[in-house]
C-alpha cells in the first residue's frame, strides 16, 4: 500500500528594479518599489506509484512554448510525463511576464530584452530548485476539500452601443465559488491549501509603480497564519471577471489589496477550518452518563489511505476568424514601422513605443500567416485527478461562463476549472459574446483593446472555438477517470 504523500515549497521571485509590468497601454511601467513580495509555489503529491505536481505563480503571463519548457523542466526532475505537472498564473498585472507577450510570433530586441532573458532563466532556476524542495518536504498525509463564495468580483464586459468596453454591470451573474483543498500531514497539521477564485488581480492599479502580488497576496498570507502550513493561489475563469472594488486608480492602493485580499483570504481559512483529516465525529452519546446530555465526540482516523493520480492532455487546433487583407497588413506595416522611429525619435511615453512595437510585430507576423493555408494555434486543455477531486486547466483567458459549462457536465463531482494554465494563447470568448456581425478589422479587434496584437495572432478565433475548448476539457477529464 501506497498511501498519499505530499510536499510544498514557496520561492521568491522578485524582479530587478526597473523592470516593466506585462502590460501594454496600462499596467506596463517600471517597477519601482515592492509593495508585497511576489512567488512560485510547488506542490507535490504522491500515491500508488504516480506523482503529479501543481506550479503556482504570481506572474502576470507567459507563453505556451515557455509553459511547456517549465513543465517539461518539472517533468523530468520529477521522472514523470509533462501531462502530470499544471503551471497555473495568477494573471497578477502588477509583475512581470514571461518574455514579451506581444513578441510572441516573433523576436523584437528592446531594451529589456537581456533584463527579460535573465529573469526567465533564473526562473528556470528557482522553479527547478522549489521542485525539489517540494520533494525533500514530503511527507505522509491526506486531503480533504469543500466549496465556499466570496462577493468580491463583477462582471466586467459592457457594451456602450456596438462597442465592448472595460467596465462594470453590476447584478450580472458571476462565479463567486472559492474551491479548497486542504492537505495535512496524518496528526491533522497543514501541509498545502490550495485556493481557487475566478477574477482578474488588478485592484493594485495601473497608476501604482509597485511589485505587488495583487489581491492573492494578503488572501495567502491570511491563509498561512491561520490554516498553517503554505498557501497556494489558483487563477479560475476570471477572462470577463473584475474585482468588485474595480481597477485601483490611486499610487498607493495597497488599503485595497488588503481589504480585498483579507476577505478572500478569510472565506478561504473559513472554509479550510471546517474540513477535517485526522478525526471525525460520528454518533452521539451520553456525557459522562448524565441523562439528556449529548454530544458526539472527536474519535481518531485510522489508516491511511491511497489517492489515485492521474494527468492528461488534450490538444485542439483553433481556427482563426477571417484575417485582415494583404493590402490593408502592407499598409499597416508601413504605418508602423514609420510611426515607430517616429516615436523613438521624440521619446513618447513608454506605452506608446511598445504598442508600436506591438503593432509592428503582429503586423509583420501576420504577412507571414497568410502565405499559410488556414492557420491554427494549439489549444491544450489538462486534467489532473486527485483522488474524487479534478483540476482542468485551460490555455486562455477563459470566461466565467466556460468554466461554469465544463464544472457541471464533468464526469467528477468536484471539479476545479482553472484558466491561465499552461501559458495563455488569448481571450476565449463564446460564441454568443461575439459582436452581432462578427469582429471585423480594424477598431473592432479590440476586446477591450489590442488582442490579436498583444498576443501575436493574426485575428480572434473562430466563434466554434469556444465549444470545442470545452469539449477538449470534458476529454481530458474522462480520460484521468
């Protein structure tokens, strides 16, 4: 017998002063100071022969060819498939990304391109040696989950005419779930909360010069005083998800991030508190054999149990909507290439420059895909199972509606549907969130602003894309059965 071993391990992974936000128009400065330190977290579980490991981080984004390398980095310390190791991103705005996300299609030197090269192979570095201190950190335990909500979020899609804009629509529905999963070693103590929430971290705002972990950062740290042991943050379905306090418009918003953080973080001890690992109460008795005096009282779990592992993946290749003409991608190449040494030139603002550069890229990268008959992308959705529990992790910012679809036609019970897993390839809208006629070139690329651009695609994906992503997820799923 086999029974569930578990380790965990945090690391810090600050960036040098100075460098850029994953942002582009906002959230896209130089960091200045460090309101909250940002991390990597490892969580590594064993049983009956299979180990799986869960990677959670405070960065804002990374690519799905860097996703895979750090899997596959994980993968082969660990000695098992890449199928059996999730990357999970918080989608934090206020820390770096992983590479640039806009020279996704494309190598463009910056100024930061050695800065961002450093950070990503020290990441490397720090993921690898979380790993295995993770290993050396297990030990024998058992698991034990449950469900609460938190009114923290708010749909954020609002429409002013024909244009989707960055807003708020209050009384809309929401996936305000919290999902926990407790692992404790076999006295009861905590090894590893894992909690999930669907929103997107933006309450430390674009106008804050600060490192900050966002609202995830005082949630684990509430956690981790309280519940014991470490705490680790998963990023659901939050692709049309604000926080209920809106994007912070002040320098200072840390008041926010902690209040936000702190209620978070306060359902997830709520929740975790209630479970129970090492005891359980079953029938009641008398006390001390006084009549009419009952209680139940605390008797002792024995054994300990076998949890079954399983990972897998399930890839689909999206089409795209119609790609802009030949004729208008020339004379948008040439617009850019001038605009930018124009720019350059007159040292524009820092966001002006790289949505230049941005532009610049995708419309080169384009040009190229049209030489290409029907382009696709890959989409990966991944399925880990851990004993009657599921984590499905998408490749894109996944609406809150896709992972409400996946969560209720699972084959499991208890399914924790994550985005930002394994890189990000774009925004996932459905079907019927797409404008009446379709998105069409140019203005209506936006969603809210610069998608296809941001990440290096040539156009929005078809409209069927939606479904099948969830078809992929519902696959994975049984597959891990």
């Amino acid at each position: 017998m086999s029974g569930l071993r578990v380790g965990a391990a945090t690391v810090n992974i600050n960036p040098p002063m100075g460098y850029s936000k994953g942002g582009y128009r906002l959230f896209a400065e130089p960091i200045a100071s460090i309101d909250e330190d940002i991390e990597l977290g490892v969580v590594v579980l064993s049983s009956k022969g299979e180990t799986i490991a869960i990677v959670s981080s405070d960065l804002g984004n990374c690519s799905a060819p860097e996703a895979t390398e750090l899997r596959e980095l994980v993968a082969t310390e660990l000695k098992v498939k890449r199928g059996n190791v999730m990357f999970n991103l918080s989608h934090n705005h206020s820390a770096p990304c992983l590479g640039r996300v806009g020279n996704y299609g494309r190598d463009v030197e910056t100024p930061e391109t050695k800065l961002v090269k450093d950070y990503y192979d020290n990441f490397k570095a720090k993921l690898l040696s979380c790993t295995k201190e993770a290993v050396k950190s297990m030990r024998d335990a058992r698991m034990a989950h449950a469900w609460g909500r938190a009114d923290l979020n708010i749909y954020r899609r609002e429409w002013n005419g024909n244009q989707d804009i960055l807003g708020e629509v209050p009384g809309h529905p929401v996936d305000d779930s919290v999902g926990v999963i407790r692992f404790d070693d076999l006295h009861g103590k905590a090894i590893a909360t894992l909690f999930r929430f669907s929103c997107h971290p933006v309450v430390n705002g674009a106008q804050s010069p600060t490192l900050s972990a966002d609202f995830p950062g005082p949630a684990k740290r509430l956690v981790k005083e309280k519940v014991g042991g470490l705490a680790f943050f998963l990023q659901g379905c939050g692709g049309n998800i604000n926080p209920k306090v809106g994007i912070g418009y002040e320098k200072d918003c840390s008041e926010s991030v902690y209040k936000m953080g702190t209620a978070l973080g306060a359902e997830v001890v709520r929740v975790a508190l209630s479970l129970e690992t090492h005891r359980f109460q079953r029938d009641r008795v008398l006390m001390n054999n006084v009549p009419n005096i009952l209680f139940k009282p605390w008797r002792a779990v024995e054994g300990h149990a076998e949890v079954v592992l399983k990972g897998a993946e399930e890839i689909v290749p999206f089409r795209f909507s119609p790609l802009p003409d030949k004729s208008v991608l020339e004379a948008e190449l040439a617009k850019w290439e001038k605009e930018l040494a124009d720019r350059i030139a007159r040292k524009a603002l820092n966001w002006e420059i790289r949505v230049a550069r941005t532009i610049l890229a995708w419309t080169q990268n384009t040009l190229d895909q049209l030489s290409v008959p029907n382009p696709t992308c890959d989409f990966m959705a991944q399925a880990l199972r851990i004993g009657d529990v599921a984590l499905v992790g998408l490749g894109v910012e996944a609406f809150f509606e896709t992972g409400e679809q996946i969560k209720a036609n699972s084959p499991w019970p208890d399914t924790f549907v994550l985005g930002y897993t394994n890189g990000t390839i774009m925004y996932l809208p459905r079907k019927e969130d797409f404008p009446k006629d379709g998105w069409k070139w140019p203005n209506t690329h936006a969603f809210p602003d610069l998608l296809p651009q941001v990440y290096c695609l040539p156009a929005l994906w078809h409209p069927d894309s939606e479904q099948e992503a969830v078809g992929a997820a519902l696959k994975a799923l049984q597959t891990v059965k």
